[in-house]
C-alpha cells in the first residue's frame, strides 16, 4: 500500500521539475532576491511563532511568495 504513494509523489516532483526548468530563464536576479526576502520574511515570523512571542497566521502569508516575483517583475 505504502508503495503505491509514491507513484503521485514522483508525478507531483517531475512536473515540479518541469515546470521549474521552464521557468528559470525567465527569472531575473532581481525576482529572485525578492523570493529570498520574502521567504527569509517568513522564516523570521516563523521562529517569532516557535518561540511563542507573537502568534502570526503563517500559512495566511505563503501567497506572499507567488507574488513577490511578480509584483518585483511589474515593478
């Protein structure tokens, strides 16, 4: 039984693959750097969540990171 999950787990990574060697030439340093300040934005709002100091809805903020390198794009 436990065979049988990998096989949607292989087509979820190649098409992710695919998909991000599609992509990649069409991102500039710029989008990316964006990316990693919003990622590195989360990450910190995430130990502020572990360390229980401020409870921040996490998974509210991931849409964040789809929009970042397009709005660094339009911007």
């Amino acid at each position: 039984m436990v065979a049988w999950l990998s096989l949607p787990q292989m087509i979820l990574y190649t098409a992710l693959y695919l998909l991000s060697q599609w992509l990649m030439p069409h991102i500039t340093p710029q989008m990316l750097a964006d990316f990693k300040a919003c990622g590195g934005l989360l990450l910190f709002a995430m130990g502020l969540k572990i360390a229980k100091m401020r409870q921040i809805a996490i998974l509210d903020l991931l849409p964040a990171l789809l929009l970042a390198p397009i709005l660094s794009c339009i911007f």
